[in-house]
C-alpha cells in the first residue's frame, strides 16, 4: 500500500535537493528526489539504531532511560516530589 505525503522544503534545501539529483545523475545513478528522501530516512533510521517495522516500547526500555540508573545513586525516596527541596535547599521553606 502507498500513502502519499507533501513534505515542504524551503529553497535552499530545494535548491541543495536539485543539486544532488543531477550530481548523481551524472555519475550514472539515475534517482528521484522521491527516492533520495526514501534513502535517507531509511539511513537515518538505522544510525539511530531502529529498525524499520520496530514498534516504539516503553520509556523504560529506552537506551537513554536504561543508562541512567548506572550514572549515579542519591538514596533520596520520592525525589520527583522533594526535587525543589533538594535543589534549592528550601527544608519546607518558600
């Protein structure tokens, strides 16, 4: 199944698109800007470390999420409803 979707660039990216069109055209590979964009989302996705029919998980299951019990342990309990007292010291004070 196709779905057809208007991505509207300015005319400098415009411009830079039209440009490698026929760069590559003349180095003999023949692509559309349809194509080119295809290309490099596909690019994109796998430098991400995605994979094209991958269903998003919980936050939790994120890298970034997973990282950031290793980078540090303040035994505070609660700390996202005591963070401004932490921060700023404010022992019940406002």
């Amino acid at each position: 199944m196709i779905f057809i979707s208007t991505v509207r660039i300015d005319k400098k990216h415009l411009k830079l698109l039209d440009k490698l069109v026929s760069h590559l055209t003349l180095r003999g590979n023949k692509i559309s800007k349809k194509g080119i964009v295809a290309k490099l989302i596909e690019d994109a996705m796998i430098a991400e470390g995605l994979e094209e029919n991958e269903v998003p998980g919980s936050i939790t299951d994120d890298h970034a999420w997973k990282g950031l019990k290793d980078v540090f342990e303040l035994g505070i309990e609660d700390l996202s409803e005591k963070v401004d007292e932490v921060l700023y010291q404010l022992n019940g004070e406002e």
